[in-house]
C-alpha cells in the first residue's frame, strides 16, 4: 500500500461477526520443521484438508494487519468483524479455502515490517500493501485484490487547493511516510524541487499538515477521502491522480505455496463480481473524486 500505521504492540482484538471475545497476544511460537508457510513438500491440492500443513496454525486462517486498523478498510478497528473493505476480502478468501468466520484469527504486524525478509508469524498480510519489485525479493504476493490510485490532501485555502497544475505542484513542500510508495509516487512522478520530508507514521504525516510544516501528502483515495473528512479538520482532497496500475496483493512468507490456493479464491472472488460488490459497498463513497494530473 501505499501507507503506513502507528505500530502497536500484541495482536488485534479478536471479536464480533461469530468470533468469541479475544486479547492482545503476540504469536510467536514456532512451529515443527516441514509445517507452516515454510513448508517445503509439494502443494497438489487446495482442497482445506490439504492446505493443513502449510498453514501457520493447522486448523485456523491467520491473518495479519496493522494497528490500528483504519476505515474504509476496516471498521471500528476490529478486523475481526468482517466489515470494511479489506476485512470482508480476508473472510471472502477464507470462505473459499473452507475455513469457518470462527477458524480465522487476526494478528498484528506493522506495515513496515510485514515486507521485510524472514519467517512470517501468519498465513498472509492484507494492509494496503502495494505490490513491488524491490518488496517482491523479500516476500511473496498474491493477485492483486485492489487498484489503487493516489490522492493529494491539503488544507482549505492554501495554495495548492487552486493551483496544482504539473508545474506548480513541483513547487510544493510534501511529506509522507517513509518507505511507501506513496513517497515513491511524489518522487518519480511529482518531482518536486523540495526533498519530501518522511515521517514515521501516517499519523505523523497528518500532524506536519495541520501545523503547516508541510503544505501536502499523498495516499491511496480511499484513505485521503476519509482522512479529510473525519480526521483532519479543515482538510481537503484536491484530487486524484490517474492509475499507474499500482494494486495490493496479499503478502506471504517469500516461497509460500499456499499463495496458488489464495490465487485461485481470489480469482473466483473476481469473477463472481464479489470483489467489485464490496468495492461499490464499502469503498464507492471515497473514490468519487476528481482526476488531477502530476
């Protein structure tokens, strides 16, 4: 993805839509040679008895996210609920590899860390994570289940909100989160003559914008749209730009063979038009926005 999210620590509150009350509890253990994601033996079937020894924990789906979990991705900062876009998608893929509501559990992993190389402590991430060649050499991705386009947030009444011509937004002083493609679209594709200053977290960034040490940033839409209209008082989103055919994928431990089974579910997901009714129903109110071109 194109984002970030202020890291916390344990794993996210497991509750709501059939699942029993939970708590915050890192998983860590470890698991037996030749079982979990690692798993080195041939993979020949996605049938849900067959995928048992490649999952992380025999029996259960888990599904890693950051935390907190925002909306329109998810709702409440409960993932475990199935509502938001990203949460729905993790329970409709869970559906198709045979697992239950009740047999998925959720786990925290920070979106900088989830692309970082080595063993994974979950089955796959769905994070808003984009799909790139240099994360790619660390881990392994799914089809995408998502196209992104990117966003430009501002304040009301500042400059760039009328002028954000090709030109004039080279002008500007941005600032992004450090690590995302976000920053990467600012650098390749906006090229301001002013270094873009890099933050932490999401949340730093939006912190910049409202003392005014920058003048903009710039994340997918759906996360501009709510950002401007819930969280940052007087903010505005100028536009979107168009499609580079960014997209997010759910992230694996790098060799993962249980990506061929999610491949499959997502597929189906596509052409059963499910994914495109959970886009109209949970993200269509936040991808209503004008293009602007960098």
């Amino acid at each position: 993805m194109t984002f970030r999210r202020l890291v916390l620590v344990g794993s996210l509150l497991v509750a709501g839509s059939g699942l029993g009350a939970g708590s915050f509890a890192t998983v860590s253990a470890a698991l037996p040679d030749g079982q979990g994601p690692g798993n080195t033996a041939p993979l020949n079937s996605c049938s849900y008895s067959a995928i048992q020894p490649f999952l992380y924990s025999p029996g259960h789906l888990t599904i890693a996210t950051d935390a907190p979990a925002y909306p329109p991705w998810f709702e409440h900062n409960v993932p475990s609920n199935g509502k938001g876009y990203e949460s729905a998608v993790a329970y409709a893929v869970a559906k198709q590899l045979g697992f239950k509501s009740s047999q998925v559990e959720w786990v925290v992993e920070p979106f900088n860390a989830s692309y970082a190389p080595g063993p994974k402590h979950f089955d796959f991430d769905i994070n808003e994570i984009s799909v790139t060649a240099t994360r790619a050499k660390a881990v392994t991705f799914s089809v995408g289940y998502y196209t992104d386009q990117e966003a430009l947030v501002a304040l009301k009444g500042t400059p760039i909100t009328k002028h954000h011509t090709p030109a004039a937004l080279k002008t500007y002083v941005f600032g992004e989160e450090i690590g995302t493609t976000s920053l990467q679209f600012i650098d390749e594709r906006i090229q301001p003559v002013h270094t873009p200053e890099t933050f932490t977290t999401l949340n730093d960034v939006k912190s910049a914008l409202q003392d005014h040490r920058i003048e903009a940033f710039v994340t997918d839409t759906p996360t501009s749209q709510y950002i401007a209209t819930t969280e940052i008082p007087h903010a505005v989103v100028v536009g979107q730009f168009p499609s580079t055919g960014q997209h997010y994928g759910l992230l694996f431990q790098k060799g993962d063979k249980l990506v061929k089974c999610v491949n499959k579910a997502i597929d189906h997901l596509k052409r059963a038009g499910v994914l495109r009714r959970l886009v109209k129903k949970y993200l269509r109110v936040y991808t209503s926005i004008p293009l602007i071109k960098p």
